[in-house]
C-alpha cells in the first residue's frame, strides 16, 4: 500500500498487516529458519539444563499492546527453540522419531495462510480432493481394497481411539460394557487411553503375554477370549502391532487376523511406527497380513518424516467410520452423498480443523514415494549395522534384533544383580546423551532397564550412526571402568 511519494503508510486495520510488512516478515522468518535447518546436524541433540529457568522465564502476562516482531523472533529463535531436543535433527533416536519435511512446513504455511476450510466437502471440494489423494495413497501402501477409506487425525493415539470407537460402535451394541478388548503387553499406552476414553472400564483392557521375541502371543490370546466367552463377556476387538515402541517388535497379523476372522472380532493394527515400511520389499514381508485388519493406524509424522501433528486412520470399509460418526445438526450444510467425494466432519470426531493434507500432499508430489521408500530402507540398514558393532562392544547384549529400525540392548557383565545392571544402564544412557551427539531413551525388557535405538528421522545417515555407536563404546568402556572394579577387578 504505497502512497503516490512512495512512503509506506500503516495498515488501515490493526490485524492486517501490509504487503510490505508481510514481505519483511517473511524475509526475517525465512532468513532464520534456512539458518536454523542447514545447522541442523551441528546443533546439540539435547539440551544440558534442566529447563525450569528457561521455562519460568518465558512466563508473561496477557500483553495490551503490540510488540515487535523482530524481537519476538528473537524470542523464539534464541530462548526458546533451544532449549528443546533436537527432533529434528540426525542424532534424535529416542522414542519413535519425527520428521520435518520442509516442505511440509511450506505446504502448513501456504494451508494457514489461504485458511480454507476442508471439514465439509462443498467448502473446497478441490482441496479435499488433494487430502483425499493423500488417504488413498496410503490405503494403497497398506494393500487395502476399493471401498476402503480414513481420516488424517493429529496422530496415532487419536486415531487409536477413534478406531476403538468405530470398532465399538461396529460390533456392540450401546449397552457395551461387557466387551473386551485384547492386545499385547507390549502395546502402546494410546491403545489403553483410548479404551478407557472410550468409554471401558481398564479391566476389559486384556495384556495377552508376548513371546521373547516381544510378539503377541497367538496360542494365548486363543484361550483367554474363549476364557472371557465362557465367563459371559463379549470379546469384540483385538488391537495388533505392527512395530511396538519398545522393541519394534510386529504381532503375527496373520494369524491374528484368522482369529479375527474365527471369533467375529475386529481387528485393529497399530501401525503408528511401522506401518509405512510396508512400502518396503523387507516391510512388506514382516508386516504380512496388515491389509486383513478392519483398520490401522499409520504416523505419517514418523514414517513417512512429516512434521508432528499428523496421523492417519484407514478402515478398510469407508461405511464403518461413517456409521461410528453419523449425526446431524440444522445449521450444517447439507452433505453431499456421491461416493466419489467424503465429507471429512462425517467420518472423523472433527468438524475444523486444519487442513492438514496439504502437509503430506506436497512432499510426496515434489519428491515422488520412492525416496520414502529408499529412506526407510536405508534407516532399516542402519538399524541393523547398529546392532551388529554394539555386539562388538564388551557385555553388550542385544536384547531386541532390529526387524524395522529399532534395536534394544544392554550392557550385562556377570556377576551384577538385577538392580546393579538397571544402574550400570542408565549411567550408560547419560553418559552417552551428555555428549549430546544423539539422543537416546530407554525402556524396560523383561522386567530390566534397556536401551534403545530407533533410527526413523530423514536426516540420520550413517556417519550419525558411527557417532553414535562410537560414543556408546567409549561410555561403556568409562561405565564398565567406573563401576565395575570391584565386582571384575576392571576392564575384562
Ligand atoms: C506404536 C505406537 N502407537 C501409538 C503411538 C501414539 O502416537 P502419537 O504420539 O502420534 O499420538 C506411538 C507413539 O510413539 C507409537 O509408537
């Protein structure tokens, strides 16, 4: 808005900013981010504080007037963005990594900024349409059939819980408080939240045991629903995993999904980590039988390296997740009913909500499937080259083989009790973590502190990989130095 002199006048609206206000904003903003994104690998994984100072500094009241954005950047940039794991980074291999596309951040800016609205389809039938692409790719990925369908959720717990509600609303009737659900004791902690949210009480919750290779257990998951029949309950769905959080470890599908078939339960896979490797010749194989479940949960922000915020949930009839969610309101516009298009707010529990599609559309159109499919293959690879130099490490015991792209393992020298082994352990992760070249986290196997790898972020390579086990020898050598003299007269 340049006046005829060429000076630039003030918004006419407070909210409104300038054309050329919004150009500098965005040139300050993309001058920091490109700065943050290519330093990326050099910034610590880790933060070495414990954050409260950083936290309560940041507390602040309800401002009144306007700030600076050159200062507020500053904020974020500075004070804020670091003190923070490294997420993004190569060196984050804790929990089930994230992503971060960027051009899933460009595709999340150009969604905010036009802010169309994709809960109904008539609002902006073009760009559900994008979204809708999106969910039938993933539908392919998994080998579902025409008639299937889903949702993009805001990530695996919620699109657990909404599989639990479909599932309930399927095979119960509204009276449901004696059906009960079965999965491993190995299964995410969503799968129980869900359930409960659901409206269960916990104790309809079956943990069936796993194998030692962390497998549900098919012979046991067999008796206790003809256990539960017999007692006058109603077994009604079983919650499989396709790559767990501790070990990544698969549940025999196939199987599960016999059982399934023989006992009218419905299956529901838990794919939120694993599912996507079915794009892989190696995936495919592991996660035989995922496309015989009623329905799965997929992390697009963990397999497919799209920024947090982003699930999926794909049934493999569409009907289902439109009879769990009919409703209808009087001042809603009317839906359409072609089969070709959906009304997203009619088979999900949201009505707005971002148009998260965009997200994903953008990437796998600009670098095509087949980089996701080569970057998982090559986190599968690195995974496995982990295991085997840690079995080159003294003591070191591989307690979970990577199938996917995690490993466990421990440091277990003879003659410790369980408690010295728990302690030796997580001096061993600290020590690692406080080199602050990765990240790592740990878990308990078998009633034992482990540690974990799991190789998942876009950024990690193999000379990330050497870091790591590198700074894993040298903080077992210094562990095993330090606390084991006593008991081994040192170094073995
Ligand atoms: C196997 C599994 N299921 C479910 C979840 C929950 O997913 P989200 O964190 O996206 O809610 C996770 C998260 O790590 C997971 O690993």
């Amino acid at each position: 808005m340049d006046s005829r002199d060429g000076a630039v006048e003030p918004p006419v609206h407070a909210l409104e900013p300038s054309a050329e206000q919004m150009s500098a904003m965005l040139a300050r903003v993309s001058e920091l981010i490109i700065e943050h994104v290519v330093t990326l690998p050099d910034q610590p994984a880790s933060y070495a504080t414990d954050g409260r100072t950083e936290a309560r500094a940041l507390a602040e009241a309800l401002p009144e007037n306007s700030g600076d954005f050159a200062q507020l950047m500053r904020v974020l940039f500075e004070d804020a963005i670091p003190t923070s794991f490294n997420t993004a980074g190569p060196g984050y291999l804790a929990y089930i990594p994230g992503g971060g596309l960027f051009p899933s951040a460009v595709a999340d800016f150009i969604a905010t900024a036009v802010n169309r609205y994709v809960g109904v389809w008539v609002a902006a039938p073009a760009l559900v349409q994008l979204e809708m692409n999106v969910v039938r790719w993933f539908c392919e990925i998994v080998g579902y059939p025409e008639g299937s369908g889903g949702i993009l959720t805001s990530g695996g717990s919620l699109s657990n819980f909404t599989a639990i509600v479909t599932a309930r609303r399927e095979r119960l009737p509204e009276a449901f408080w004696s059906g009960t659900i079965y999965t491993s004791d190995q299964t995410h902690h969503s799968v129980r939240k869900a359930a409960v949210l659901a409206g269960f009480p916990e104790a309809n919750v079956r943990e069936i045991p796993s194998n030692d290779r962390f497998e549900m257990r098919s012979d046991a998951l067999r008796a206790r629903i003809m256990e539960d029949r017999a007692a006058g309950l109603v077994p009604f769905l079983i919650v499989g995993s396709a790559g767990t959080t501790n070990t990544g470890a698969i549940d025999p599908l196939d199987a599960l999904a016999d059982i399934a078939e023989q006992e009218s339960l419905w299956l529901h896979v838990d794919g939120a980590y694993g599912a996507f490797f079915s794009m892989t010749e190696r995936g495919k194989e592991l996660l035989n039988g995922i496309a015989r479940a009623d329905s799965i949960t997929l992390d697009p922000h963990k397999g497919l390296f799209l920024p947090y915020g982003t699930g999926a949930l794909l049934v493999r009839n569409e009907d289902s997740l439109r009879r769990a969610h009919a409703t209808f309101a009087d001042y809603m516009p009317v839906m359409q009913n072609d089969a070709d298009f959906v009304d997203f707010c009619d088979v999900s529990p949201e009505l707005s909500r971002d148009f998260r599609g965009l997200r994903a559309w953008l990437p796998i159109k600009l670098f095509g499937i087949g980089a996701f499919r080569d970057g998982l293959d090559e986190k599968m690879d690195l995974a496995r080259w982990a295991a085997d130099e840690l079995r080159g490490i003294p003591d070191m015991q591989i307690v979970a083989e990577p199938h996917l792209s995690l490993t466990a393992f421990r440091l277990q020298p003879g003659g410790c009790s369980g408690e010295e082994l728990d302690a030796l352990n997580r001096d061993l992760l600290a020590r690692v973590n406080a080199k602050q070249n990765v990240y790592l986290t740990g878990t308990v196997l078998d009633g034992r502190f482990a540690l974990r790898i799991c190789v998942l972020s876009f950024r990690t390579h193999m000379d990330r990989m050497e870091l790591c086990v590198a700074d894993l020898r040298e903080a077992a050598d210094a562990v095993r130095r330090d606390a084991l003299p006593a008991k081994t007269g040192g170094l073995a």
